[in-house]
C-alpha cells in the first residue's frame, strides 16, 4: 500500500536562511553580468555600432531559450510519459520493496523534481546553444560561393554557411534522445515498469513502446549522421595523400558504405518499432537489428574501405590518389587566394655585379636599412623626452609622399606606457586624469642614417620645429592633431578620464614637454573629441564605480558633470569588440591621413568547411621571430578558408572605428555584413584616396599564403604526392638555431616584371631540407587589388639562400676581422634585416650591421652595411655605407674581368678564379675575345650547377659546351694575339672541383 505521509516541513527560519541565501547569490551573480551589460551597451552607443550589440546579444538570448526549452520539453516531457505509464500493479518482490522509498519521496512532489531535471538540462543546453551565436547568423543570412564541391556538385555555401548548424543540431539531438532514454529508463526502473526481478515481464508494454520508440529515434538521427558525414568526408584528412578532403578508398569505398548504412539504419529503426510493439512485442528481435548494425557499420563502414586502401590504392596511390590530390590542390589555392598568384622564372644566373648597380635609381636607393625591431630602442632613447613615453618593441614600415618623391619610412607613435610612471605618478588621480595620451607619429626615411648611425627623424617633434642638428628642421610629414588617446600600449585596466568642471578651469591633463631639455616647461590640455562615454551622472558613476572595482568614480573631485571615460583603447580590441566575427591581424600599424592619426588594421574572415581545402592553425603559421614582439600572437583557431575582407581603421584621438569593405566579393563578409543589418562595413568605394595609399599587404595572410606555397606551388598532382619539389621558410639567418622563421619584411622597391617601385612584402623561400634560394615571394596591391607574385630560381641554383649568405659573409676572413673589431667587451653586434634583392639578373643582398653599447641606456646604431652579390660568397664588402658598399662591389665585379680558360677538356673544372687585390686592375677584354669569355664563365657556372645536381647526363653535356667553349677562346686568343709571347695561355689558380658523387 503506498504511503501519503507528507515529508517534514523546513522552520519559518530556515526558509528566511535559504531565502536570503539564494538572493544574495543571484545579486552577486546577475549584477556583475547587469553591469558588464550595461556598461557595453554605452560603449557600443559611443562607437555607434549598437546594431552588433543588439544582434549578437537578441541571437544569443533566442538561442538560448530556443534549444534550452526545447530540451527541457523533450526530456521532462519524457519524463511526465514515463510516470503516466507506470502499471498500476506491481508483482511483490524484494526489489519493489526495495524501490518503494524512492517512489514515496518522489510521488508528492513529482512535479518538481521532473522540472527540476528538465530545467537543469534546458540551462545547460542553453548556455551551449548560445555560444554558437555565430553559426546560427550564418546559416540564416549566408548565400552562395559560386562554386561548387568536385564530388556532389553542392555549392561551397552549403558547407560554409549551413552544415556546421545542421551538425550542431544533430548533436543536440542526439543528446535530447539520449538525456531522455536514460531518464525515462530510470523513472519507468524506480515505478515499476521495468523489472530486474520477479515472475513474468521484464518489461510492460507501455515502457517497451516508450523506451522501443526512444531508440529508434536515435536510429533515425544516426541515418540522418550517415547523409551528413558523406558531406563532411570533403573535410576530412586524407592520410594516403597527405592532403584534405575524400580520397580513392573514400570515394570508392565509404561513400557508398555510409548511403547504404543510412538506409539500413532507417530499416533497423523500422523494424525496432514493429518487432517491439506491432507484432512480436519482445526486445530479442530489436537487439539482433542493432547488433546487425553494429556489425554492418564495422563491416561496411570500416572493413570494407581499409581493405581498399590497403590492397588497392596503397600499391599505386601515386595514380590512384591524382585525381583527389588535384581536386585539394585546386581548393586550396582557391580557399586561400592563391589562384592568380604570378609565377615567373628568374636565372639569376650573373654571379658578378653589374655596372649597373651603381647608376641603379629603383631598387639600389630603396635598399631598406633601418630595422623596425632594432631601432625601436633608438627611437625610446632619442625621441622619448619622458621615461613614462615609449615606442614598443618593434615599429612599423609604412610609405609617404615628401617633396614629390615616394619612399618608406620607419614609423613609432609616442604613447603612454603606464608600466613606466614612477611610484608618485602612479596614483589614481595621475594614472587616470592627468597622463591620459600620447603625442606625435615620429618618422625617419628608412634608409638614410645621420649622425654616426641615428635615424634622420622628419616628423613627431613635440616643439613648433625640430631642435636637434640630426633631425629635419620642420615636420615632413605633419599631423594637425598628433595626440594618441588609442594605441597599441594600451592594456584593459588603462581607462582615462577626461573633461573639465566648467570652462575656466585650467586643463589637468599632461600634453606634451615644451621647451628644451627635462627642464623646459610642461604643456597641459583638455580633451575635446568625441569619443568617451559620458560619466556626469551619480547612476554613471556608481556604474562605472562598480564596473572598476573603484571608488574615486564617487568621491574624487576629477570626476565631474563634464567628464567622459575613454576605454578599450586599444586598437585591435576596439576592432575585435565592433566586429567579432573578423579575425583581426597581429600588427596595426599607424598613419598620418588628412592630418590626423589613424591605426589601420587589417582584418580576415575565415572558415573551417571548405571542401578539399587545406586546414592550418593560424597561431602556427603566423608565429615566427616577430611574434609577441610588438605584433599580437593569433589565436589558435583552424582554418582552411581566410580573406582579408576588411580593412578597419581607428582614429588615434576620438577612438572612431569605421570598417571598409576591401574584398567586395567575400561572401562570408556579405553574410556577416546583412546578419547586421547590411550597413555594418562601408563599401569599398567610399575609402579615401588618401587613406587608400597607405594600405599594405597584411602581414599575417602573407604568412599563411607563403607557407602554403612552399607546398601548393606545385600543381601536378604526380609531383606533389612525391614532394621533391617543395620548399621551406628559412630560419632567422644570424640565429639559424634557434628554430624561430625569417619574417617577411616590407620594401619599397622594383622587383623584375614591375614597371615601377611599389610597396610590397616579401620573403626567401628555400628548397625543402636545404639552403639554396628556391624563389621570391612577395605581395603588393596594384590598382588596388592585392597581386601575389613568385621568381621562381632554377633547380640547384647555385645562389644561396639567407642562412647561407649571412655565413658566408660574417665568415669572409677580412670582414670577419672587421666586425671583431666592431664587437668587444663594451659593445655587440647586431644584425638588421637581411634583404634579398633580385637585380640585373643576380641576387644583391643587403644587411645592416648595428653596434650597441654595453653601457646603460645605449641604443644601437647603424655602423657597416654588409653587401654581396651572386652566390654570397664571391662579390662580398663590408662598407660605412650603402653607397660606399655598391661602388665597392661594382669595382670587385670590374677587377674580376674575364676567366682565364681552364683545362683541356677531359680534366676537371677549375675553380673561379680569385678576387683580385683592390690594386690589380686587367687589362678590359673586348669584341670577340670578351664574347668568348663570357661564354666561358657561363659553361664553369652551367658545370658547377650539374655537378651539384648530381645529374651525370646533365654533367656530361656540360663538360662538353665547356670543352667547346674553351676551343672557340683559345681561337679568340689566337686572332687577338697571333704571336703570343714564351710560356702559352696561362691557366687560372684554384684547386679542381671534384666530380659528381665524388
């Protein structure tokens, strides 16, 4: 007989405990979300992009509800259902006995606990749901790519915008059937509707068809997992290719597996819901129908597709994988912005330096020497006035336009470094009212030195006119409003308070030193821009009060009815805040545009669903020597799908963000663009010229499309499964060993092919596991447009890559000498940017050397300028300048002259001859005998290259044009002079260079 005895009432007491108990905990719970709430939503009011505001938060709290009560109701529900099924009569046993004091605690309050449970799992579920926020936005606004997937023909849209959705919500429904077989298993156990003991059934009829019908809903979601993962094959890793996306056995094998296993499933689900309840009305049969598939998924779903791989694509996966290889190899040059990447070959097959060198007026005088990570100490020492000012770790590399003529230069922008106030600058009052900005962009061409080493500044003087004798006399490039409220040195806890009482009080803020020395007098302003969030009120400032954990927003005398707080003031985290589906790049860098100061910041959209498109970890591929040194590390986020899509500025001074639209045909941005009410991003035509001039190619897209192309330049599918052909990103070549890649660097210069100078990033690239330069990279924007471009070297070039030629020039037994000197117990050496210049059909490379004091407060200066050209280690000088350098070369390339002829052929080539002593000048060959020369070197050089090829046929023939060559000089010689003086042809110095293999 079942027992009604109601359960023990809590005290008027406790249910006041427990009472204020769980108000307290929902006040500290909600209030901190409350304030941070609140406090976006005026943030988000000054920056005036409400709508993201709106939207994200609308779709997070719809989502929520949405999938939270929609769990709840299925598993509470099923819950009710079990209890409305429990058989009114139960057989006595010790077990029901046993169960009888659960079914009397839960009965009188059965209500309550069942939407307890329920509410639990609707929280739970909720809070997940509202995480993909972003997925959801895209699935209802995204549109069509275009084009279309190699297997199914299904636009790429699909797979973008709508499959990551429709996965999630098969998850949730598997979770909604399994959270609710297990429960209503569990409450028909405890009422009896399923029993372990006893005569008769296991089971009653109601809880066999409830729990029968559970199980073949999760049947149908598995069939309906099957028709999903045939798309997300297109995804998946390819381990016989080493490429993404379905292969031979996946194709051939688990696509139809898995459509046969769908309908199979959906057959089992069937029968599960007949045997159970329509006919036989036992478990035995429904359990053989998941036993059988169970067994169909092993057999067909996995035997079957590894016996083709190992029997049938394993032996000839090179042909059997081709097709599939190509298909990744076409996706991810697509996915990637690789499709119209410019591929040209360069010989660079002159090892001497040309004359040209030194009348050179596009690529020589460009020739960058200032480095942005080496001089940002230079800049902090030379132009910080103040210890509280800084420059950051590295500086940018951005072109302007002075006197008519284009070059880059070297920017730092003066900002507050909090970090660096002293302990009596560093009270509230200070910290927040008083050193609230920075001042002035400082600038310096980037290849000009002055003053035994110092950058030339031109730009960022905190006076009417520069007063140093090393510096430009007045700003070349001016900034009519130079204070930087928003910068890059900004962290989270940095807020400033700005605004005065009334209009007769003196400004409080510090401005800027004026005068000369530390002693000159101090310059004090007051903030007028538009930015901020106005505090006046009591209800702002006990907001804020609280938002801060700090109480001067109520009781200090700064805060008052005019003031505004400026906050988020970083840069990239204004952008990341205003857009948070871009993917923001890891270096901002500042411009001078219409006289006032704008951070530009390069942003991405991305994706991770691209068919057959490669996957990479953007942290990985981003990260390199640069990484956490005055750029931002990305985080670790796998993508196989990336445009730079934005282009994001934010104005120094008011904290304006304003988004431009820079790849008008992303349709990731257009679904982003519309989820937000379609006038989020301006279009790319109202960006202005000016700022339009000072847009570069971002750095770390540049990365990740270098990094790709070390691999997806090759595009025969044969040669890519083999690999031979593919490259690598050198290490930093004065520190090799430490496993850290050569970044990228920025140049203004002509590179073959282009009409003119442009602004472009570039870097080396190497054949895989050696040193030799494989090819150029570089990326510019022409017209606008962003152009990727390859020099692509000949196979075994005889050129060495940046490892090697800085080796070969820091050892060079004479220049060796000279940087010993340099260097010493007072002083070190450091090394800038090594530049890899194609030019007159060789490599010049540039690298300049820096000397820095071991004393305290010492800052490196520019002292030598390391040169070569050619291989790297014939044509090497260390010079006091660039120009020096070049006239250096030129002459080394002139004493050269022509090569002596080498041996009769049969014997092994010779060495090239020596340099001459800087005094030997031989005598000028000319007409014929200099063709025949010429011809010479070219055949020493075309045996050299075979050699180390190690190619025998390639070798033979080359030892043959040699052996021709040297016949048609000695022909020369002897038409020249046909009455040679007493002791022959002289033959050239040098040891004899071994045989292939040998």
């Amino acid at each position: 007989m079942r027992s009604s005895a109601p359960l023990p009432r809590m005290s008027r007491r406790g249910r006041v405990t427990i009472g204020v108990l769980v108000g307290v905990f929902v006040l500290f719970t909600l209030l901190g979300w409350g304030v941070q709430a609140w406090t976006d939503w005026l943030w988000f009011g000054e920056v005036d992009y409400k709508q993201v505001f709106t939207g994200v938060l609308v779709t997070r709290l719809l989502l929520f509800l949405a999938v939270g009560l929609g769990m709840a109701v299925v598993v509470g529900g099923n819950l009710w259902l079990a209890h409305r099924m429990r058989p009114r009569l139960r057989p006595q046993s010790p077990e029901q006995a046993t169960l009888e004091r659960y079914r009397m605690l839960l009965s009188p309050r059965l209500g309550i606990w069942i939407a307890l449970v329920a509410a639990v799992v609707g929280l739970f579920a909720g809070l997940s749901a509202q995480s993909r926020w972003n997925q959801w936005l895209l699935f209802r606004n995204g549109g069509d790519f275009g084009v279309k997937d190699p297997e199914f023909g299904v636009d790429v849209g699909f797979y973008v915008f709508d499959l990551p959705f429709w996965r999630y919500l098969l998850g949730v429904g598997f979770t909604a059937v399994v959270l609710a077989l297990i429960g209503s298993l569990a409450v028909h156990y405890i009422f009896g509707g399923v029993r372990l003991q006893g005569v008769g059934d296991r089971m009653s009829n109601a809880a066999r068809a409830h729990l029968s019908a559970l199980v073949a809903a999760f049947v149908l979601l598995k069939a309906i997992a099957y028709v999903l993962d045939r798309r997300a094959m297109l995804l998946e890793y390819n381990d016989g290719a080493n490429v993404y996306g379905a292969g031979y056995a996946d194709v051939n094998a688990l696509l139809p597996a898995k459509e046969i296993l769908a309908y199979i499933s959906v057959v089992v689900a069937i029968a599960i819901l007949v045997f159970s309840n329509a006919w036989m009305r036992n478990l035995v049969w429904p359990g053989i129908s998941l036993a059988l598939l169970g067994v169909s998924a092993v057999a067909i779903g996995g035997i079957y597709p590894w016996a083709v791989q190992t029997f049938e694509v394993k032996p000839s996966a090179r042909d059997k994988e081709a097709p599939f290889i190509q298909r990744s190899i076409d996706a991810t040059r697509a996915a990637f912005g690789l499709t119209a990447v410019a591929t040209e070959p360069y010989a660079a097959s002159n090892l001497t330096p040309p004359a040209t060198l030194a009348t050179d007026t596009a690529v020589v005088p460009n020739a960058r020497l200032l480095d942005p990570q080496l001089v940002s100490e230079t800049y902090t020492q030379l132009q910080q006035v103040r210890g509280f000012y800084d420059f950051g770790p590295k500086l940018d590399i951005d072109r302007y336009t002075v006197d008519g003529s284009t070059q880059d230069y070297v920017v730092g922008v003066r900002e507050i470094n909090y970090g660096e106030l002293t302990a009596q600058q560093s009270n509230w009052i200070n910290r927040h009212t008083v050193y609230t900005h920075g001042y002035g962009v400082v600038a310096a061409p980037a290849n000009q030195v002055v003053c035994g080493g110092q950058p030339y500044f031109v730009s960022g003087f905190l006076g009417e006119k520069a007063q140093e004798a090393c510096s430009s006399q007045t700003e070349q490039i001016p900034a009519t409003q130079p204070r930087i409220y928003y910068g890059e040195r900004m962290e989270a806890g940095d807020y400033a308070i700005v605004g005065k009482a009334n209009p007769d009080a003196n400004p409080a803020e510090f401005d800027r030193p004026v005068g000369e020395g530390d002693d000159g007098r101090e310059s004090y302003y007051t903030y007028t821009g538009s930015g901020g969030v106005e505090i006046g009120s009591f209800t702002r400032r006990l907001l804020y009060a609280i938002k801060e954990q700090e109480t001067n927003f109520l009781l200090s005398e700064a805060v008052n009815e005019n003031s505004k707080l400026l906050y988020v003031r970083n840069p990239r985290e204004r952008v990341e805040k205003v857009a948070p589906f871009l993917t923001v790049d890891g270096d901002p860098y500042p411009a001078v545009v219409g006289g006032r100061v704008q951070w530009i910041i390069d942003g991405y959209t991305t994706a991770a669903t691209y068919p057959y498109a490669e996957r990479i970890n953007l942290q990985t591929e981003t990260t390199d020597e640069l990484t956490n040194r005055g750029t931002f590390q990305l985080a670790r986020e796998n993508v196989n799908y990336i445009r730079n899509s934005v282009k994001a500025t934010v104005d120094a001074y008011d904290g304006t963000v304003t988004l431009y639209e820079f790849d008008d045909g992303d349709p990731v941005l257009k679904a982003w663009n519309k989820a937000f009410g379609g006038e989020l991003v301006k279009p790319k035509s109202e960006i202005p010229a000016e700022l339009n001039a000072h847009f570069r190619y971002p750095a770390d897209l540049f990365k990740v499309q270098r990094n790709l192309l070390t691999r997806f330049h090759v595009t025969d599918p044969g040669d890519f499964y083999s690999g031979q052909d593919f490259w690598q990103v050198p290490n930093v070549p004065d520190a090799p060993d430490s496993g850290q890649k050569q970044p990228p660097y920025y140049l203004f210069t002509k590179l073959p092919g282009q009409e003119a100078p442009r602004f472009q990033l570039t870097a080396a690239v190497t054949p895989n596991g050696r040193q030799n330069l494989a090819a150029l990279i570089s990326g510019s924007y022409e017209d606008g447009q962003p152009r990727l471009a390859v020099l692509e070297l000949p196979d075994q070039t005889r050129v060495s890559g940046p490892v090697q030629v800085h080796q070969q020039m820091t050892n060079n037994a004479q220049i060796r000498q000279q940087l010993n000197l340099l260097s010493s117990n007072q002083a070190q050496v450091q090394y800038g940017n090594l530049l890899s210049l194609p030019f007159g059909n060789g490599m010049l490379y540039v690298e300049p050397v820096y000397v820095k004091s071991n004393q305290q407060d010492a800052y490196p200066l520019l002292q030598k300028v390391l040169l070569s050209y050619g291989d790297g280690g014939s044509y090497v000088v260390l010079a006091d300048n660039l120009t020096d350098g070049i006239k250096q070369l030129v002459e080394q390339g002139k004493q050269a002259g022509a090569p002596t002829p080498p041996p009769p052929s049969g014997e092994n080539p010779p060495s090239p001859p020596p340099t001459p002593s800087p005094g030997a000048t031989p005598p000028a060959l000319t007409g014929e005998l200099a063709e025949a020369a010429n011809r010479v070197q070219a055949a020493i050089a075309e045996v050299r290259a075979a050699q180390a090829s190690g190619d025998f046929e390639r070798y033979g023939r080359a030892l043959k044009a040699l052996d021709e060559a040297i016949t048609a000089f000695q022909a020369a010689q002897g038409a020249a002079a046909p009455t040679p003086a007493a002791g022959g042809t002289p033959t050239p110095s040098g040891s004899p260079a071994p045989t292939p293999g040998g």
